[in-house]
C-alpha cells in the first residue's frame, strides 16, 4: 500500500512539471507570435514609407496596401504607434492630393504654393521614416536571454 502511494505521488509530481511546461511553453509562444504580428505591421509601415520618401511614389494602390498592412496594428500596438501609422496614412493621403492638384495646374505661383507644401509633407514623412525604428523598437526588443531564446515582449 505504501508503494501504491509513492507511485501515485510520484505520477502526480511529474505530471504538475508537465502542466507547468506546457503553461511556459504556451506563453512563450504567444509571445513569439506577438512578435511576429508586430513585426509584420513594422515591415509594412516601413515599406510604404520607403516607397513614398525614397521612390516618391505615392498612389492609391500603395495607400490601400498600407491599410491592409496595418489594419491589426491597434489591437497589437499601444495608442502611440497606432497614432504614428495613423498619422503617416494621414500624410500619404494629403501628400496624394497635393501632388494631383500640383498636375492639374499650370506653372505659375499657385503651382509654386502647392509644391512648397508638397515638399514640406514629403520632409515630414522623411522624419517619420528617420523615427520609425525608435518608434517600434520597443515592441521589438527582446530584452533578456533565457536558456537560448529571448523573451519579455511589451
């Protein structure tokens, strides 16, 4: 009867340290896939911005795209990044408008006027693309080394 016990107790012992492992495991690997969603809205937002501050192009398919690349990020975000993708769509757009006006006018002060604005919006973008690493770095970051992965996720 008192081997029963042991065995018993044993089989309990061990299955509580199965339990706790799954729950670890579990944890880290929402953290992982965390990361992941967020990292997929970072590539996003930094591909766009590339598009308009490098390639100067700014169209509506690239717009639309953006939107399907971000569309998760104020679930997985905290108000400050979702304000900044927010902020840059905000940008594009206007940016967008100002570059279709400025075609359909022809050379003269008005034309100079818009374009003035034009280039002070593309600056503005250029200095979110210059922020956007400090900006989503620490949602990114893994902060400490834990038995060879890397953990602790905002």
């Amino acid at each position: 009867m008192c081997v029963l016990t042991l065995i018993t107790a044993f089989t309990a012992v061990i299955v509580a340290i199965v339990a706790i492992q799954q729950f670890l495991l579990a944890k880290e690997k929402f953290k992982l896939d965390l990361f992941e969603k967020r990292h997929a809205v970072f590539k996003g937002v930094e591909l766009f911005l590339y598009e308009i501050v490098i390639n100067r192009k700014v169209t509506i398919e690239n717009i639309q795209k953006y939107n399907l690349d971000t569309q998760t990020a104020r679930f997985i975000f905290d108000e400050d990044v979702s304000k900044f993708i927010e902020d840059v769509r905000s940008k594009a757009r206007d940016l967008k408008r100002l570059k279709e006006n400025m075609e359909e006018l022809p050379q003269g002060e008005e034309r100079h006027k818009i374009f003035k604005q034009f280039e002070a919006l593309q600056m503005e973008l250029y200095d979110m693309d210059q922020t956007l690493v400090l900006k989503f770095s620490p949602y990114l970051k893994f902060r400490r080394w834990k038995h060879g992965l890397i953990w602790e996720l905002r």
